[in-house]
C-alpha cells in the first residue's frame, strides 16, 4: 500500500512541474530553459550493467544540468533548451521498475514545449529513447542503438551524431572511455557551431548502494570551463581511475590483502607515475606491512618533490598511520638527506 501511495504521489507530481513556467496565455511569451545546445551519449554496459552519460557543449559548466545519472537506476541527458525537470523526475520514476522509454514519453506529453527539447534516457536493463523536438535549432537529430544513444542540436552538421553512434560502437575499452570516444568523433565531425567550452561524465554501477549514494559513482567529472575540454575531461578521467585504485587498495589493506593493496597501488601509480600523493601512501602502506626497506626509494622520491612531505611524516604515528617506532621514523627520514 505505501509503495502504490508513493507511485501516485510520483506520477501526479508531473503535471504541475511540467506546467510551471511552460504554458502561456495566447500572444504571450515563455521563457523555455536555459539554451544548452550540445552534443551527448547516455549508454549502458551491457558485461557490467553500468550506465553512464558524456556531454560537450559551448556553455559554462554544461554538467550541472544536462548530465543526469544513479546507479541502478539510469542516465538521462537534457539538453537544447534545458528543463533539468527531465532529469530529477526522470530518475525518480526509474524506482518504480517502468521502462526509460515509458517514463520518456510521459514526461514529454507533459511538457508543452517539448519541440525546444532534446532528450535522452537509458534505464538499468538498457532500454533506451530519445527525443528531438522539431524546433531544436538545426543540425540536430538522434540515433537511438543498442544499448545506447546519441544526440546533438545547433551542430556544425549533421555528421556529428552519426559519428558519435559509429566511434561508440567500435570503441574498445569500458564505458567511460567508449563514450570519451563517441564525444571526440563528435567534435571531429564538426561539433558545436559556436565552439566548445565544458564538459562532463559521469558514470554509475548497475546496482545501488542504499544509504551511501557516493559509492555507486564509478566517475563523476566536470571541465566546466576550458579551451579544450574533452582533452581536459580524459586527463580527469585518468586521474580518477588512479584514484579508483588507490582507493581499492585502501580497501585490500584493511581487509588484511596486502598482495592485492599492493597491486592496486602500482596500477594507479603506473597511470600516473609521478604524483606524489600517491607514491607517498603506496610507501606508507609498505611500512605498515613490515616492509620498510621497499619503502624507502619511494619516499625518498617524494621527499625530493616537496619537503612538505617531510614535514608531515612524523605527525602520522599520532593517528595511527604509521608505527610508533622512533627507529623507523629515523630510516624513513634519513631518505630526506
């Protein structure tokens, strides 16, 4: 009974958000959104369930509104004259277990300028829609695949989506940077008429996390203002699977993994071999597993970057992430000579 009160409440929510701000009296003028005119993929993994949505656009931080996604829920993208409305409800209605291309529908046969939108949504089985209104300025258009989609309004032409679908399709690697690819054939094709100017991606696990939101993001990134912003957004994207490691091999250490940990530290340490953040940990780590001598080539490397790390060194045993042992902290300090 509280689930079908909560479904009634959801759905009748619609209409008056919809309403709000897109009727108008006869000869009278609406304001329709913001004008976030893009280019875009919402796509889902079909091995690992995860789903994800990349976009590019010559607007100022185009992630905080048109990027919309939730692990083991879906992605949405909403874009052309936005109404993030698409978004929110979009991803809400996704609990109830109905279709992306149901909820799609729905939500635009609630909105009464829906010709002005550009949407796209893709639910956690990768069923997936998309939507152009007829007066999204042109070139504009959408290909809906398997599994995925592409869109794009006020291009330089109308090669730019094409290419996104066809670089989606042959793109190795994971779903972050298959649609790192569709983007960068995108722009290749010919891109945003006016030019570019941010960027994001953001990609979530097939199933939720209840009550820890944040450990269902895989990526979550945004260049919001740049020259090149997709170059910027795949340096992002490098730097966080670094950090998805470590991160990893934090856990492999509190579960008493240290072959893993150690593993996971020099997979992140490879992707970006000269950050000291990292370096400095992984040394960390090789302490506490009993294994100082390892240790100290990298902390000596990360001394020789920053003597700030010096500084810090001997602050670690009072919190417990290094051993209160006057002798090793001397062999570890003796590197910073």
């Amino acid at each position: 009974m509280r689930l079908f009160l909560s479904i009634i409440l959801v759905l009748g929510c619609i209409a008056p958000s919809f309403a709000q701000g897109t009727s108008a009296k006869p000869g009278e003028r609406v304001y329709p959104g913001r004008p976030m005119h893009t280019f875009s993929i919402v796509a889902r993994d079909p091995e690992t369930g995860d789903m994800g949505v990349a976009v590019q656009s010559h607007w100022f931080a185009v992630g905080q509104t048109v990027a919309w996604a939730e692990a083991g829920l879906g992605a949405v993208a909403t874009q052309s004259f936005v109404l993030p409305t698409y978004g929110s409800m979009g991803l809400q209605m996704l609990q109830f277990g109905r279709s992306a291309p149901d909820i799609l529908k729905q939500l635009l046969d609630g909105d009464k300028q829906r010709d002005l939108r550009q949407v796209a949504m893709i639910d956690y089985r990768g069923r997936v829609d998309a939507w152009t209104g007829k007066k999204n300025i042109q070139s504009a258009g959408h290909i809906v695949g398997k599994e995925y989609a592409v869109q794009a309004n006020l291009m330089l032409n109308d090669k730019v989506w094409p290419a996104m679908a066809k670089a989606y399709e042959n793109a190795k690697g994971d779903l972050a940077e298959r649609m790192l690819a569709a983007l960068d054939a995108g722009q290749a094709a010919g891109g945003d008429i006016r030019g570019r100017q941010s960027a994001a991606l953001i990609v979530v696990r097939a199933r939720p996390t209840p009550g820890q939101p944040w450990k269902g993001r895989i990526f979550d990134l945004r260049v919001d203002d740049s020259p090149d912003p997709l170059k910027e957004l795949r340096r992002l994207v490098t730097l966080q699977r670094a950090y998805n490691h470590m991160n990893a091999g934090d856990v492999a250490v509190e579960n008493k993994d240290n072959e893993g940990a150690l593993r996971e530290y020099s997979a992140a340490e490879k992707l970006i071999p000269d950050n000291a953040e990292m370096i400095y940990w992984h040394a960390v780590a090789l302490v506490n597993m009993g294994k100082v001598d390892e240790s100290l080539p990298l902390f000596k490397k990360v001394f020789a970057m920053d003597k700030n790390w010096v500084t810090l060194t001997p602050r670690l045993p009072m919190a417990d992430l290094l051993p209160q042992d006057p002798k090793i902290m001397e062999r570890i300090l003796s590197v910073a000579k």
